[in-house]
C-alpha cells in the first residue's frame, strides 16, 4: 500500500472533498441524515483530509472548545475501500499532533461502540454511559494531552 498523505483543507471546493466522504460514510452507508451531519458546525472547524495515491480515503474535523483547551475530534470518516489500511490511525495521530502543537490539553471524542477499541489503541479512555447519538449507539472518551512534542499512539 501506498503511503497515506494527510493534508489540512483550506478552501471551500477542497472541503466538499471532505463532505463527499462524510456524506458517503455517514448518510448512504450508516443511514444518518444529512441534517444531522452537516449540523451547521463545520465552519468552526478544521477538516484533515487522508489521501493515497491522490485519491481521498478518508477524512475528520476537529473544533477547539473551552478556549482552545479541549480538542473535540469529530467526524471521523473512512472510506469502505480503505478501511483496514490504517487511515484512520494516520488522521487521527495527524490531528492530535495539531491539537498539542495548538496548546490543547485534552481531546475527546463521541465514539461509535463499535469502533471504541480503535480509539482506546490511541489511548482514549471511556467517560460515562453509552448514549445514542444520529440513531448509532457511542460512548465519550477522552485523552489528555502531554505537553511538548511527540506522537500519540507511538
């Protein structure tokens, strides 16, 4: 497999390669609605993009809360084709290495229950119950953020 390029979209034609993804993932294959995922938010985020081979395959926003303090990672898509292929791994490495260079101390995630053992890989720990979330059942996890440089998951 060719090497995975992860790169942060700026304009609004390169966002919508982006929603494509999302739309893909999330409103054709898993059924949510796309009033529920284009949810009014994506303006005050920043969106990575995961490609081989010049090809998408998968893709995430990230919106700072509390001050910037909290980096709530969201939207977590990969394309069928490319699962398994650790794209998933490299966006979000790629995001929590931005976040900690931002000064962000913790990150946190709504995971779908399905995929929680994938996030607790990056070291994501479980807070709360299960809730229901776009009709798909998710759990809250969390990271705290290490000062200084470094690779999460490493």
């Amino acid at each position: 497999m060719s090497a995975i390029a992860i790169s942060e979209l700026r304009s609004p034609a390169e966002i919508e390669r982006a929603f494509a993804i999302r739309r893909r993932v999330f409103v054709e294959e898993q059924g949510v609605s796309e009033v529920q995922e284009f949810d009014g938010l994506d303006n005050q985020a920043r969106h990575l993009l995961a490609s081989i081979d010049g090809g998408v395959a998968g893709t995430l926003r990230i919106r700072l809360l509390e001050g910037g303090q909290v980096a709530k990672i969201e939207r977590v898509a990969v394309l069928a084709a490319q699962r398994r292929h650790r794209v998933g791994h490299a966006l979000m490495v790629a995001a929590l290495d931005l976040v900690r260079a931002e000064g962000a101390r913790e990150a946190r995630v709504h995971a779908q229950t399905a995929v929680q053992e994938f996030y607790a890989g990056l070291g994501f720990v479980a807070i709360g119950d299960e809730f229901e979330e776009d009709g798909i059942a998710h759990i809250a996890m969390r990271l705290p953020l290490a000062a200084g440089p470094g690779r999460a998951g490493r």
